[in-house]
C-alpha cells in the first residue's frame, strides 16, 4: 500500500501522456496522494482537468503562477515527496535534467528534490537509441535515478522496436520498489506458487482451488525488498509479476525437478503451492470412454518437494504452508517438525476470507525454536509483507 506516501506525477509532452491517468488511478487506488506537474507540451495531449479531477490536488504548470509560488511552490513541492515519476519521460526532458537545466515547473521540481525520481522514458526507437539519449540515461543512473525501460512493439509513429512506454502496471510496480527498503539485497529467493494438475487422461485431471495469489504475492513484494527471486509456478489464470521470470510448471513431479534444479542456488525457499499429494498411477494416452457405472482411479504418491528439502544435508531457509480445515496449529506444528522447517504459515482454508482464491488471508507463523506470531486477517500482500519480515531478519543472523 502507498497509503500517507506523497508522490509527484511529472507529466511530459508524449503521444503516451494518457497512459499516466491510468497510472494516476493504480496510485491513488493504493492509497497514495498524488501531486501532478505537466510540461506545457503536455497540455497540448492531455487537459490539466483530468489529472486534477482524478488526483483530488491541483494541477502545476507554471513555473511562474503568482499563488503558488507564494510559498515557492516548486519548492515545497519538492520537499514534501516521497517519490517523483516522470511518466512518459520524452528525450527532452531526460537531457534537459541531465544537462542540468531547470527551466520549468517539472525540470525545476526534480533538481530540487531530494526524493527519488523515477523515469519512464517513451519515444521513437531511433531516438531511444541515439547515442545522445543512451548518454543522458546512463549519466542520470550513475547519479541514483531510476529508470522503468520502454518495452518493444509498434510506437504510435507506426516505426517497430523499443521505446514504447512501460505499461502503468510496471510503473506502478517501479514505484513501490523505489519506496521499498532493500533488506533482501542480495538474496535468492525460490518460491513456488498455485495448484499441481495431475492428468487422467489428455482432458480430464485432479487438481485443487489453490489461485496462486500468495505466492505471487510473496514473489513480488520479495523482488521490490531486492531479492533474486525464482518463481516456480502451478497452472493459474495470474499475470506473470512484473521483472520476475516465471517457471512454469503443471504436475508437481515437473514442480519437484524444476525446484531441485534450483534449489542450491539459494538462500531461502518458500513453499506456498498447494502441491497435489497423489496422482494417477497410469495417464491414459487417450480420452476415456464413458462405459460401466462406477471407475476407480489408482492413484500413488507424489514426491513431497517441501519434505525431501526439510531432509537434505545442507538446505536453505524453508518455509512451508500448512493449509489445514481443522486443528490449525496442531497439524501445522506436526508439519514444521516431521519436514524439518525453519518456519510454517498456518492457515484454515475451510474460512471465506483465507485461503484459497480470495485477496485475504489469516495465518499463524510458527517457527523451529517453538515461537509464533498471530498475525489475523489482512491482504495477501501484507501477509507476504510480514513472511518476509523473518525471512529477511533471520537471513541477517544466519
Ligand atoms: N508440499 C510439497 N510437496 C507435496 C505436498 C506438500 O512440497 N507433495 C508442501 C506444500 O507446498 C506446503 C507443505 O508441504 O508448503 C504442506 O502442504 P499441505 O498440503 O498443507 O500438507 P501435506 O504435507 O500435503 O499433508 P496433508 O495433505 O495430509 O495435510
């Protein structure tokens, strides 16, 4: 959440520009309060009304306005943010801060911050890619600033390649990494994520309600804390998050290899998929036909991923989940010794605000020295916000 976080949107003069009212509503949706400054080339794509409609704040343009600057508003504009985006970030405006040239309200407001500033740069490819540009963008990160890059397609000037603007979810993604203290720098983060299908036949399979919000959730507030993180992911209907390479899985014996592959490699490993126990013993090649009455389906055992880390000789931090529907803390206590965990997020799946597809969670956190921490019903985000807390503390100690 970006809630008390005060945040400029300094909009420039791009054919992109109406991207930053989207942006502008994901912001003020987490809570932020947004200050938006246009260049004068903006207003020429987008009106001021808009941005102050949407931003509930007044809409600076001028550098000069008597009102103001009755209190030196680019001043105290720059002073009160926690964050300034330039979004969409023309050629222009990069080298005119570059060079060191303050010659409007936003120019101004960014020398005079001392918050970071985050750059979505959107233009021509052959400006993008002009040696000139490539300058100003390296010199301005080797002082700090932040850069969302522009992604490949079709530019709004019909030419093909990169210099299309970020889209507002990765900015919006940037945004919070660059407010986001970096306590997992360094760290390699495997995180599985979803349900396992397991095949009966080429149509037909066994699988369970798990979504995949919480781990996807854990991967993502993992990679804005700095962390490496590896997404080993389940079958789900989730858009891949944003700078995160997402290995996709369907079975949990592919789920077992593509952990295993990986897990030397790592620091910490937290298993949040909803692993199928069993699968068929035999997948048929083709469809089964619909015949007697009554099927039975022999089903064996699947390889227990989390079990088989617990027991390595040299494992990384593990955290397991425990998705249980009665005796929550017995059971989850029982798991934490049996596969050998460093810590296990409990929480009763049978409640309609936990567990499976829902935005929400309740968990207890039990830990290996015999503590636990309650931490009651709050978003997914928060609750991964929180695993991550140990994680991070217990990495330092380590
Ligand atoms: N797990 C795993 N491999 C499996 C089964 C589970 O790695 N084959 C992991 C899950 O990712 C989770 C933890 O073990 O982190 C507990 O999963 P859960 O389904 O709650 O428990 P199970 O061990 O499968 O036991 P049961 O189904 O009997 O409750």
């Amino acid at each position: 959440m970006l809630t008390d976080k005060k945040i400029i949107l300094g909009v420039c003069g791009g054919i992109a520009a109406y991207k930053a009212i989207e942006l502008l509503r994901l912001l003020t949706k987490a809570g932020a309060d947004v200050h938006v400054i246009m260049t004068r080339a903006a207003q020429e794509f987008v009106a001021p009304l808009t941005f102050q409609t949407l931003s509930s704040n007044p809409v600076h343009t001028d550098l000069f306005n008597l009102i103001a600057e009755r209190e030196i508003g680019h001043i105290s504009l720059a002073d009160k943010a926690d964050l300034f985006i330039v979004v969409p970030a023309t050629a222009n405006v990069i080298g005119k801060i570059a060079a060191g040239i303050a010659d409007d309200m936003l120019t101004t407001t960014v020398m005079a911050t001392k918050a970071p500033v985050l750059f979505a740069p959107a233009m021509n490819v052959n400006m993008f890619t002009n040696p000139i540009y490539q300058e100003n963008e390296q010199k301005l990160r080797r002082f700090g600033y932040l850069f969302v890059a522009p992604i490949s397609g079709t530019l709004a000037c019909g030419w093909e390649g990169e210099g299309k603007l970020a889209s507002p979810e990765a900015i919006f993604e940037g945004a919070h990494a660059a407010l986001t203290k970096k306590d997992l720098l360094g760290r390699t983060i495997l995180i599985t994520a979803g349900p396992t299908r397991e095949e009966i036949d080429p149509v037909r399979y066994i699988s369970n309600h798990s979504s995949g919000k919480m781990g996807y959730a854990l991967a993502r507030i993992a990679c804005r804390r700095g962390a490496k993180v590896l997404l080993i992911s389940g079958p789900t209907a989730l858009a891949e998050p944003e700078g995160i390479q997402v290995v996709k899985t369907t079975s949990a014996s592919e789920m077992h290899r593509e952990v295993m592959a990986r897990v030397a490699e790592c620091d910490a490993v937290i298993k949040a998929a909803a692993v199928a126990d069993y699968r068929p013993l035999v997948r048929s090649a083709i469809k089964i036909k619909k015949k007697s009455e009554s099927v039975t389906i022999e089903l064996v055992k699947n390889p227990d991923i989390l079990a088989e880390l617990g027991g390595a000789p040299h494992c990384p931090f593990l955290v397991g989940f425990a998705a249980e529907t009665d005796a929550l803390t017995k059971n989850a206590e029982k798991k934490l010794r049996e596969k050998n965990l460093d810590m296990i997020v409990a929480n009763d799946v049978s409640q309609v605000d936990a567990g499976f597809n829902v935005d929400t969670n309740r968990a207890l956190l039990l830990f290996r020295d015999g503590s636990s921490s309650d931490c009651g019903l709050m978003s997914k985000d928060q609750l991964a916000g929180a695993i991550l807390d140990h994680v991070a503390a217990r990495l330092m100690v380590q």
